[in-house]
C-alpha cells in the first residue's frame, strides 16, 4: 500500500514536526575547537586564508578559551609553532614551548575544557615532515620515540588527551607504552587513523606553517581512493590501543566515516579541515552562499554519517548560531 495511504509530507508540515521526526541533532556537545599556538606573548596573528582564526601565544590562547567555554564547546585541540625549527622537531617535547605553555595556561585558569594536542613533528621539523628524514626518506620506528616522547610532555603539562596526526605506523602503541610508564595510563588517546593525503589542507599549512620542504606527505598519508585500507588503519590503531579514532578530512570523505562507525564500537572522530572551512568563507564572504545555513547543513551531514566527534574551525559560530536557536 503506498500513496494516498502513506504521505511522507504529514510529518514535515511544520518546523514542529520536523524537529520531532528529526534524526540527527547536533549540539555544542561534540564540537573541538582547533587553535595555534606560537611562542611570545601578546601575539594574535591572523592566518590570511582562514578569517577568524589566529596564531597566538598562550596568553592569548587562555582568553580564546575562555570564550569557547562560555560558548558551550567543551574542547578544544591544540597545535604548535617553535621558537626555531631543526632536524629532530626536538620543540615537540620541550616543556617550555607554545603547546606546553598553553595546556599550563589553560589548567591553571580552571575553564571547563578538555584540552586535546595534535602529536606531530611536523610543525617543529625545518624539512616539514611528519618524521626523522634520512637520505631523502621519512624512517618511521625512529619517528615514533620521538612522536612518545612529544606526547608525554603534553601529558606532563596537563592534557586530557593527546592526538598523533603523523601516520607513522606503530606509533599509537608507542605512545601508549611510554604513557603508562610514566604514571599516565588515564590520558586518552585519539588516532589520526584513516588520514588522507589530501590538498584540502593547505591553509592548514600556512596556519601551522608546515608545509614539506622537498617531497610529498604520500609515503606515509592515505591514498584518497582507498577505503578498506582506511578499515585496515583504524583496526591497527585500535589494537594498538586508541581509545577514539578519526578519519580526515571530513566531507569528501563521508563513506569512509560511516563505514568505521559501522564496523568499530569505538567514539568516532572527524576533522572539518582547513580547505574545507576556507571555501564555505570565501563563498560566504563572496555573499555566494548563505554561511550559517552551509554551516549547519555540513556538520549535520557529518554526523549523520557517523562521527559524534566533530573538530571544526566552524565550532564558535555554530555554538552561537546553535545556542540562540
Ligand atoms: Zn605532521
């Protein structure tokens, strides 16, 4: 039996209605809200390709907070500029730099965050790679003592859970290991695990000023065009003891969020990336597109296709637009 007994309009009559029959509802509650930190203080700099969104040292990083916890968001994930850039990364792991002073920062003002640091080398290396390079080549098993070693001194200065981005294989459950040898076996881990080798983040480059300085980020990155391999990725991250995977970026890659909600048990992260963010500006900015209807539309989609997790660049205008619906 189908029409005139079944009219799927009945239930979308009124806004009422709709809300009632709704199935995805997002809320500030998932949100992640990323940041820059660069060493100094009273510095806030503006990156270009991304309106709104600064480098700033930890003075400055504490006032932003404060904010996006008044805003309802109750995260925030933290990268780093150094001082000075060298072979090793080796300001990954200093507790004097930016993301150290931050987390510090933060703890000590008391706001009701949790604080989440992105775990790489890549910012702090003066080739720009994810890991130690020799002979032109990224090595991975001597890149993961030093990715451990990173994020224990996040630990150390008071993060609630550290986030490796570099795709270095086995570098989750060296992390763990060094971890819980140190007394932090409670500080949460949440994989990069499905992480794209992908053009979508190059204001993210500028931002954290990252960018490879020979080479390509493809020996170690996901190919876009695979999707079981990304399965593969996060069952591995898993078994080596993450406790929240995430897949990056997020739209163009949809099917791949849905499919590691449907196969793991496990909270399930995604990243709204940099280029993602940039073109809703620009098109907004252009006045092309309507950008808090885009805005919501996005990360309704992303979590309908599965991530309750959602780190985005759009966080502080979604909780207001959210908060005063
Ligand atoms: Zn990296």
């Amino acid at each position: 039996m189908t029409f005139p007994i079944h009219r799927p309009r009945r239930l979308r009559r009124s806004e009422a209605l709709r809300g009632f029959v709704r199935e995805t509802r997002i809320s500030t509650e998932g949100l992640v809200y990323p940041m820059f930190a660069c060493p100094g203080t009273k510095i806030r700099t503006e990156v270009s390709s991304m309106p709104g969104i600064y480098q700033q040292s930890p003075d400055q990083i504490v006032e932003e907070c404060r904010e996006v916890a008044d805003l309802g968001i109750p995260a925030v994930i933290l990268f780093g500029l150094p001082e000075k850039k060298d072979e090793t990364g080796s300001e990954a792991w200093d507790p004097n730099a930016a993301v150290q002073r931050s987390i510090d920062a933060i703890r000590k003002a008391k706001l009701n965050l949790l604080v989440i640091t992105d775990v790489c080398l890549c910012e702090y290396t003066s080739h720009g790679h994810c890991g130690v390079v020799q002979g032109g080549e990224v090595l991975n098993d001597p890149s993961i003592a030093l990715l451990a070693d990173a994020a224990l001194s996040h630990a150390r200065a008071g993060a609630d859970i550290v986030a490796p981005s570099d795709m270095m294989d086995g570098r989750v459950a060296a992390i763990r290991t060094k971890l819980d040898a140190n007394g932090f076996q409670d500080i949460a881990i949440l994989s990069y695990a499905a992480k794209y080798s992908s053009a979508f983040y190059g204001p993210f480059r500028e931002a954290a000023q990252s960018t490879p300085q020979f080479g390509d980020r493809r020996s170690y990155q996901m190919d876009p065009a695979n999707a079981r391999e990304a399965l593969r990725e996060v069952e591995l991250d898993l078994e080596e003891g993450a406790d929240i995977v995430m897949v990056k970026p997020a739209l163009p890659y949809l099917d791949i969020i849905r499919r590691v909600r449907e196969r793991f048990d496990v909270p399930v992260a995604a990243y709204n990336v940099s280029a993602e963010f940039s073109m809703v500006k620009a098109a907004a900015q252009k006045g092309w597109i309507d950008e808090q209807r885009i805005v919501l539309e996005i990360l309704t989609a992303i979590q309908r296709a599965g991530a309750s997790i959602v780190l985005t660049y759009h966080a502080k205008d979604a909780a207001r637009w959210l908060n005063h619906c």
